[in-house]
C-alpha cells in the first residue's frame, strides 16, 4: 500500500465509522435518550482506530507476530461495561436495554469498519436502523400494554364495589396484574393499588370519568413509581 493509499484507506474507514455512530446517534437522540450523538460516534470511531492498529501492529517488521483479536476481545469488555451502565431500573420498569444494545452496535460496527468490512458495516447498519424504525411500530401494534404502571384509587368511605372497580379497569384497555387495598382509619379512607401493564397513549381521563359515577372517589393517579 503506498503513502497516498494508507492515508485514502484510514479515512474510508474512520469515516465510515463516524457516519455508523452518527445515525445510530441520531435515532437514539430522536427519542430523547441519554447516549446519542457525540456517545456513539466516539464509541464506533474508538473501536474502529483501535481494530485498524491492532492490525498494523501485528504487520510490522521485526516484531513478533500478535494477534490483532486480542485487543478486538478488549474492546468487546471495555463497552459491554459502557453499556450495561445504560441500563436503569425506573420504578417497575426496566430501561435502557435498547440503548445498551445500540452501544454495542456501534462497537461492532466500528471493529468492522477498521477492519476493512466495509459490506458487512454497511448492511449490518441498514438492517439496524430499519429494525429500530419498524420494529417498534410492529410492536407496539402486537404488545401495546408493555409498561407496568402502578393505578391507584384512594376513597372516602366504602360505598365501593371492588369487583365492578376491577370490571371498569380491564374495559379500560388495561391488564391488572396484582392489586391491594389499604384502610386509613383516621381519614375514613380506603387506598387501592393496581399493578396494570398499561400502553403509553393509555386514556387515564377516560378511566377517571367512568370512575367518578361513584362520588366516593377522592383521587386516582398512574405512575411508574
């Protein structure tokens, strides 16, 4: 390879890498979440400088012969614990799962790109990014209850029917996975707490006037908390 080759062959690559990191950023950043941009271009920019010196260095002259997975094998652990820092545990809910993912991605598509795997970054990157546009449709149309939400009922005395209570909730779009009930005697109050797996566009305000045909009902709120 001549001086002029190396250098056209190192930007090819790290160019490559960057613009891997940048629409994996740019999803990501579409979605309001943490890691965007700046986080993944870096991470696939990184991997990809340091798969293309682990190969030069094995291919120097005079050097004992190495062994460029080695620092490949490095890379993988040094950003699977980047990743895992991604994920959260928020209230009944885990997430950051997708995120962490995606950070591995950019690493994998950062080693191909310094490695030369120009095809193999490029398709693997089309079928990403067409998995995190789509997917997410497809699911949310096949599993729309997919967060756990907590659904609580506070009233003030007990002209209430638990099961018609439980009857109103499941109409409302919303799967009841455990429920309990709470006496605060001194208030004259009753607390009830429903764990539901609620969807995001779920309609509290449609619930909450179906419920308010009892005049008991002081207060209903939903939170992931």
């Amino acid at each position: 390879m001549t001086f002029d080759n190396f250098y056209l062959d190192c930007i090819v690559k790290i160019g490559s890498s960057f613009l891997c990191g940048l629409l994996l950023g740019l999803e990501r950043k579409s979605r309001q979440h943490t890691v965007g941009m700046r986080t993944l271009v870096l991470i696939s920019i990184s991997s990809s400088i340091l798969s293309m010196l682990s190969i030069k260095n094995s291919m120097i002259p005079g050097v004992p012969t190495g062994d460029p997975n080695r620092i490949t094998a490095g890379i993988v652990t040094g950003i699977g614990f980047l990743g895992g820092g991604a994920i959260l545990h928020h209230g009944l809910n885990i997430r950051g799962l997708t995120t962490a993912a995606i950070v591995l991605m950019a690493m994998a598509l950062g080693i191909a790109c310094g490695s030369g795997q120009l095809f193999i970054a490029g398709f693997s990157l089309i079928l990403v990014l067409t998995s995190l546009l789509i997917l997410e449709k497809i699911e949310w149309k096949l599993f729309p209850a997919e967060k756990t939400k907590t659904l609580t009922l506070i009233y003030t005395d007990a002209s209430f029917d638990f099961e018609k209570i439980k009857e109103i909730i499941k109409n409302s779009g919303v799967m009841i996975k455990d429920s309990n009930m709470e006496e605060a005697v001194e208030e004259h109050t009753f607390i009830f707490r429903f764990s539901v797996k609620a969807s995001g566009d779920f309609d509290l305000l449609s619930l909450s006037e179906k419920l308010k045909t009892n005049p008991a009902l002081k207060k209903i709120s939903l939170s992931e908390i």
